[in-house]
C-alpha cells in the first residue's frame, strides 16, 4: 500500500469490492437510530457536547 496525502482518497471500480463496501454501507445505515426519533430526557439534550464539538466542526467545513 502506497501512502497517500492527509486528505487523499481512492477510486475503487472493481466491482466486487464496491459491492462489498455498499453492503458494509447497508449494515450501517439500517440499524442506524435517527436522532429525531430519540427523546432526550427532560432537561437533555441529544447529543453530548463532544458530539456537538465534532457536529459544529463538520458544518464548518473541518473533516479531520
């Protein structure tokens, strides 16, 4: 395996592994839990502030 730059990123087009990485994908996506449909406890929030932390980031354009 060859090292690439911090932000980097593959192009995979054998077919088998795409298939694999959409099924991995799958797994993921319909066991997840929407956070709309999570109730807080009074007084709470849905997320922790970690969560906000990394949430905000994200929305500001940070991935790493």
């Amino acid at each position: 395996m060859v090292e690439g730059e911090a932000d980097s990123g593959w192009h995979v087009f054998n077919r088998s592994v795409v298939a694999w990485a959409l099924a991995v994908f799958h797994l993921f996506w319909w066991q997840a839990e929407r956070w709309q449909d999570v109730g807080p406890e009074e007084g709470q929030s849905v997320t922790t502030q970690r969560q906000r932390r990394i949430l905000r980031e994200l929305d500001a354009g940070h991935s790493h």
